[in-house]
C-alpha cells in the first residue's frame, strides 16, 4: 500500500499521511481550475530566494527555522479489528496553515470512510461531505482538525502489520520548505511492539516506543516517506 496526500496551499503544502489527500484553492465554476495560476487566492506571496532547498532529497533538520513550520500532527488507534480488517481510527490536525482564501482537502475514497471536521481555528466555515473538506476563510495561524476511518494496516504475515505513509512534503513551485510531522500510534493492550522504523531513529527523527504504541516526531525538508513494522509479541 503507498497511500498519498497533498495539500495545497501558499506556500503550496503536499503533506501525505497513508491516504491519498488534496488540498487546493478552487473555483468551483471550472473543475480544471489551477490555483496556482491564481495570485489572488494566496493569503502571502513565496518568494524563492525564501526556498530553503530545491531537492526533493531529504534533509532532517536539528534548529527550528525562523518561520514556524506547517505542523502535520496525527493519532492513529489501532484495535483488534484493525488488525483483521485495515481500517484504524485517525485524528489528525493541520497547525500554522498559510493563509488562503478557499481551499478543499481530498482524501482516497477507497481508504477513507466517517470523514467528520472535529474543530477550527481562525478558519470561517469548514465542512466535510464524503472524502472531502471544504475550507473558506483560512486566516493566520489557522488550524483544522479532522476524525475518520482510514485503512492503513497490512498484514505481511507470519505476525508482521506494516504501516506506509508518504511522501509528507512542503513545496512551491520548484522550492521545498521546512515541514514538522508527529505521527502517535496506539494499540492499548494488543500484544504488539515496534519492531523497525524507515527511517531509523536518529538526529532529527525522534522515536519514543512503549507496550502500548509509539511515536514519532521530526522536522526536515523535501519529501519524508516513513514505513512501519509492528509484530505481535507472542
């Protein structure tokens, strides 16, 4: 499974969590519309001597930037049924998320199911219909939190449940640009552990592991994409 996301936005923000996501301005009279031919729609103008990169090679980050980076934030809960089935519980919020008029976030319709917005900050109005959220208003220092069903787990066999996420990127253009992602996964009392992480933990890519879950956390630039192996401890 190699599910996908994007979000779009100013600067434009591909942030992929297991599912395929996209966010982007829209004028709902012409479905080819492209925002990013649109400079009215941008909340803030990117400059690219703003760009911190221009490879998509990833570069784990050990300072802050002087700009707070997009925090992509994600709870994922993993239950008996999970384990059978695929479908796992998600939490996930967007923090810092630049300025835009109008924006609408797609998820795969195939991996997605109970889509509901949980809350909004400094946002007008945000609805979910389907395997879509429709975003109006976004302001500074806005945020969206989001609850669903999301198919996530795979059995390899022999005990081993993968977990494939990515690529998580934020670019403009031909510009990548600091981004901040924490992943928590929980499974309660399942007879589960950690058993590898790609990456590996290391300077920039903190893991925390316990009986019960893990998490993750890691600021970089260009694309990050994380796999996951958990095994059954019996």
């Amino acid at each position: 499974m190699v599910p996908q996301s994007r979000f779009r936005a100013a600067p434009l923000l591909a942030a992929l969590l297991s599912l395929p996501l996209v966010a982007q301005g829209m004028d709902p009279s012409d479905p080819d519309y492209d925002p990013l031919e649109d400079d009215s729609l941008w909340g803030e103008t990117v400059s690219p001597e703003d760009t911190q990169t221009t490879s998509p090679e990833l570069k784990f980050l050990l300072e802050e930037p002087d700009r707070i980076p997009h925090h992509h934030q994600n709870q994922i809960r993993i239950t008996q049924s999970s384990l059978e089935d695929g479908w796992a519980d998600l939490r996930q919020c967007h923090n810092d998320v630049a300025a835009i008029r109008r924006m609408v976030i797609v998820y795969n319709e195939e991996k997605i199911d109970e889509l509901q917005v949980e809350s909004t900050r400094n946002i007008e109005s945000a609805r979910a219909e389907g395997d879509r959220v429709d975003l109006r208003g976004v302001e500074s220092d806005a945020e969206v939190c989001v609850t669903a069903r999301m198919k996530i787990v795979e059995h390899e066999g022999d005990g081993v449940y993968r977990l494939e996420n990515g690529p998580f990127v934020r670019r403009f253009l031909d510009g990548y640009f600091p981004m901040r992602v924490t992943m928590a996964v929980s499974w309660g009392d399942l007879d589960l552990r950690l058993e590898e992480t790609q990456p590996e933990e290391q300077d920039g890519f903190d893991v925390v592991a316990s009986d019960h879950g893990f998490v993750f956390d890691t600021l970089f630039e260009g694309e990050l994409r994380t796999l996951v192996r958990l095994r059954n401890s019996y």
